[in-house]
C-alpha cells in the first residue's frame, strides 16, 4: 500500500530516509550502460561511504561498469525512490576480497559471491530522493559525494 503524501518531507528527513535504504534495503536496480544500457536487480551492501555490489565477471553489469566507471542505482519504488549517480571505485575478483567483507556481505544479503563473481564498490556522487511530485523541488541530497545541509 502506497502512502498518501501529506507535504513534501524535509531535506534532513529524506537524508534519513535516504540513508535508512542505504543501510537497509538488501536489493537495488543497477543501470549501466557501454553503447547500449542495461538494467539488473542485484544485492548491495553499504559501508557508510562505498555501495558494494558483486555479479558475475561477464555479466554486461561487470563489463559495463569496468569499461565504463559509472551506474546509476535505484532504491525503493517508483513513489519512493532515492536515485544514485555512483563511479566505480575499486573491483576485486571475489576470491581476493576479505573474508569479513564478504561475510558482512552474505549476512545482508544472503549470498556469498565466490569463484566467477567480482565485487565492486561504487562511490556515491549524486544521489535524489522523492516520492511524489511536491518532493521533485530539493530532491538532491548529495552533489560531488557531499551530502547537502
């Protein structure tokens, strides 16, 4: 069930909120795109700095994102949405990752990537929130990896 706005919420709010997806929601849509975009559910992970993602090394997601540096992802639903413009920022071969950060991973989001798998950490740049259209005004949150006042 969808929730009636009653008035657009604050920008120190929608932080929160933004910030609540970020270290809650296990799944996000990812859009990459290397000539021809591409669109792929996957499990995130949040450090409080970095989105960790890991997918198979050949998915057009991991090729798209290593040629490319750049996706954006989506959290929540179409009338609650917190977008984020992110540039990758490290990859590793999930075999080289660190036990913890893998294990931390799999607790979220209850897999652990292995053999065939990369991990990418991706750093947010910009991210918007908003769920109807009285939110569209201030819906940046964050320009240049800083989140605003």
């Amino acid at each position: 069930m969808v929730e009636l706005s009653t008035g657009p919420r604050s920008r120190a709010q929608r932080v929160a909120d933004a910030r609540h997806r970020l270290e809650h929601d296990v799944d996000v849509w990812v859009a990459t795109g290397a000539g021809r975009p591409h669109l792929a559910p996957l499990s995130l992970d949040w450090d409080g700095e970095l989105v960790l993602l890991a997918t198979g090394e050949s998915t057009p997601t991991a090729r798209n994102l290593l040629s490319g540096g750049s996706a954006r992802l989506a959290l929540g639903t179409t009338r609650d949405v917190v977008s984020v413009e992110a540039r990758l920022e490290r990859h590793q071969p999930a075999e080289q990752v660190p036990a913890p950060v893998l294990e931390r991973y799999r607790r979220r989001a209850g897999w652990l990537p292995g053999a065939g798998d990369v991990v990418l950490w991706l750093r947010p740049v910009r991210i918007q929130a908003w769920r109807e259209v009285d939110e569209m005004p201030g819906r940046t949150l964050m320009v240049g990896g800083r989140w605003l006042d």
